[in-house]
C-alpha cells in the first residue's frame, strides 16, 4: 500500500549560514601575500602558490554540506560525497553532547549542520516518521536592572 510521505515542502534543509562565507575572506587575505611573497623575477608562481587552494577548499565544505530531511529519507552531504538514507533504513536519532546522529542498521551518522534545537523541525520534517518532539522555547537571561 503507500506509506506516508511529505510533500515538497516538508523538505527541510539544513546548512551553513552564508556568514560562513567570511571565513572564505578572511583566509584569502591570509594566504595571499604568504603565497605570493617573496618569489624570484625568474618565476612568479612558485609552490607556495598551493596556498590558495585551501580558501577554495573552504568555500567549497561550506557550500556543500548539508543534511536533506524530507518524505523519501535523509540526504547527508559532504565535501566529497552524498549519502542517502531511506527511511526503511533509519531506526531513529542519537544525541551525543551537540552533535546529532542518524541511527541506522549498520551504525550511526553524523548530521551535518543539524543542531539540537533543530530536533524538532527534523522530527516534522520527516512526516510522522520519527517521534515529534516539542519546539524548543528561548530562555532569555534576566534583567540585570536595579529595582
């Protein structure tokens, strides 16, 4: 028969915030002048130059990880390889100090930009499939006015 799935937009991606992208910046203006400082005349790129590399390298973890919740499983992404998980496969979550986990047959997998306070969206997100936990409330600290 059909089992329950999310439509569309019960998919729910988690990421990166794009202010990870400052990092990018910041090692570029590191690696430049390192990379480029103090080459001869005779030749202008020495191996030095493989400095670069690693802003790029950078930039592209950033824009790649990421965890897809949706009706058909879970997609983890990483910098060099997709894995996905139908939900057949997937016997629940596991939280390990802030790191959150895919339990599945063969094991545990990490999720990627998956935060605790995000339990709930992934538990929504997958359409009845995991126990739905409650939304998490903000604690706001207490005044530190005199009364």
């Amino acid at each position: 028969m059909s089992s329950p799935s999310a439509s569309s937009s019960d998919v729910r991606t988690f990421r990166l915030p794009a202010l990870a992208y400052l990092v990018v910046l910041f090692l570029v203006f590191c690696t430049v002048p390192l990379a480029f400082a103090g080459e001869s005349a005779g030749s202008p790129v020495g191996p030095r130059a493989l400095l670069i590399l690693f802003p790029i390298l950078v930039a592209g973890f950033i824009a790649r990880t990421r965890t897809v919740v949706g009706g058909d499983g879970v997609s983890v992404r990483a910098l060099l390889g997709t894995r996905h998980l139908p939900w057949r496969e997937i016997r629940g979550l596991s939280v390990t100090e802030s790191t959150v986990y895919l339990v599945c047959r063969d094991g545990a997998v990490r999720l990627p930009c998956v935060r605790i306070s995000d339990l709930a969206a992934v538990s929504k997100a997958s359409g009845g499939r995991l126990p739905e936990v409650v939304e998490a409330t903000p604690k706001f600290a207490p005044s530190r006015r005199r009364r």
